[in-house]
C-alpha cells in the first residue's frame, strides 16, 4: 500500500510537472517513508534545477519541503476554490519567502482622485460572476522573480486592468 501510494504520488508530480503545479491530494503523504519523501524531494529538486551547498543546508530545505508538502496537502484535503501544488518555491519558509520576493515598500491603494463611476446604482443587472481573462482585461500571473520594481508592476497592471476593462465596454 505504501509503494502503491508512493508512485501514484510521484506520478501525479511527474504529471503535472509540466503544468508546473503539482497537485498533492488528501493524506498522501500520511503513509510516505522518509524514503519515499526523500525520493520525492529529489525529483523536485531535478525539476527545478535546485542544488545545495551543504549537506546541512540540503537537510534544511528537505525539513522545509516536507512541511510545506504536508502544508499543501492540509489545503487541498479542504473546501477550498483552489488548489495548491508544488513548485519553485516549496524549499523555502514562508517568512523567506517574504523576505526574498515581496517588496518592503508600502502598498498605499488610497487615492486623492475619487470616482463613482463603477458603483453599483439601484436597477443595475449584475452578472453573478465575471472571470476577466476570459474577457480579455486581464493576463495570466507572471513570475516576476526578485524584481524589486514589483510595486511598480502592481500599480501599472492595476492600472491596465482597469483600462482593460473600460475598452470591453
């Protein structure tokens, strides 16, 4: 049962690897050795090109792949309207990851210019749901690395959003 669970969790991870978001299931890691984690963190590391500089420091991050690996599967056994998966980042904290890929600057989103031009006026027919990639005002997530500009691309694509969303109307 364990080699069995095993290889329908490295095969889901090879799988949608190529989707770079591996699903990991309800209490799949619940019956995997260390072993067995072990083989999956190095198969991890191959798919994403990730070398230690230290059997210490490789330890470490293995400590932390298996916290978020549980993390993942704790969510995904939930209620939730997304799912979570493995992928560049599972080796690192969540307090590092912070550190190294969010910007410290404040994200201000009070304006002095106000408008009521998208509020909602009593008679409007609202659509239960509107999912704006598919109207073309919005493009999918990018990966923008350790730009510290990322503040700037916020305020921009917000901004492009918006203009996005005027031009369908």
């Amino acid at each position: 049962m364990k080699v069995a669970t095993f290889l329908l969790l490295v095969t889901l991870f090879t799988v949608s690897s190529a989707l770079d978001l591996p699903i990991i299931g309800p209490n799949a890691t619940n019956s995997l050795t260390d072993d067995a984690f072990e083989a999956l963190f190095q198969s991890w590391q191959a798919t994403f090109n990730k070398a230690y500089s230290s059997t210490e420091e490789k330890d470490g991050r293995f400590q932390v792949f298996k916290d978020n690996l549980r993390f993942i599967e704790e969510h995904n056994s939930g209620n939730h309207t997304y799912m979570l998966g493995l992928n560049k980042f599972a080796d690192l904290t969540n307090e590092e990851f912070r550190t190294i890929y969010t910007s410290n600057m404040s994200m201000n989103t009070t304006s002095t210019v106000t408008s009521d031009r998208y509020a909602f006026r009593p008679g409007d027919v609202l659509p239960e749901f509107v999912d704006w990639r598919e109207q073309g005002a919005v493009t999918p997530v990018k990966d923008q690395g350790r730009c510290g500009e990322s503040f700037g691309l916020y305020k921009i694509s917000s901004i492009m959003v918006v203009r996005g969303v005027n031009l369908l109307h």
